[in-house]
C-alpha cells in the first residue's frame, strides 16, 4: 500500500519528492528483487515515472540496479524504461543507457530479454 502511494504521488506531482530521491531510489532498490511480482511492477512503474521527471537525480541508482548480480532486480530496473518512455519529453536523456540496454537484448534470462525490448 506504501508503494501505491507513493506511486500516486510520482504521478500526479513528481516535483515534490526531489529532496527524497535518494531515500526512495534506496526503498526501491531493496523492493526491486520482492518474490511478490506486482510489488516488482509498481516499483518498475514508480522508477520510469521518475525517471521522467528527475533523469539526472536518479541516473546513478538506475545503474546501480542495471548492474546487479540479482536477475530479479536487473529486470525489474529493465522494466522501469517501458513506463518513462510516455510523456518523455526528453528523449537525450535515455542515451547514457542504449548500450546497456541493447546488451541486456542477449541476457541469459528470458524475463531480462523480454523487458529490454
């Protein structure tokens, strides 16, 4: 329920959490690898959202997760790009990641190739 709301909140006024970018990025890095798969979706959905509106705040914890060794966590932070992609209106900001991304296409897991395209 915490993560709904706060996923609300990324939705519908993103610009007044930027003092607390860095506790959330933490909060979502931890949920990211759940065994619950709509607790991983709303974390993808709330990092892609923010994504949108905070690029360079969160560019650094959007690595971090990219990079994991925890198959769950890299395609959960795969994942979070579907949902920045609308309402993006600054298509630059996903160049520091297409060649991570297009990597990610030849994951040894299925669930990791599927989000990368």
């Amino acid at each position: 329920m915490f993560l709904s709301t706060i996923k609300e909140i990324i939705v519908n006024k993103p610009e007044c959490l930027k003092s607390y970018i860095k506790t959330l990025m933490e909060l979502y890095y931890n949920q990211s690898n759940n065994d619950d798969e709509p607790i991983r979706n709303i974390v993808a959905e709330s990092i892609g959202k923010l994504f949108v509106t905070h690029p360079s705040d969160i560019q650094d914890p959007l690595n971090q997760g990219l990079n994991s060794k925890d198959v769950k966590t890299v395609s959960t932070y795969v994942r979070s790009f579907k949902y920045s992609a609308h309402n993006n209106n600054s298509p630059s900001s996903f160049q520091p990641f297409i060649k991570c991304l297009i990597d990610l296409v030849g994951h040894s897991d299925l669930a990791v190739k599927k989000n990368a395209l």
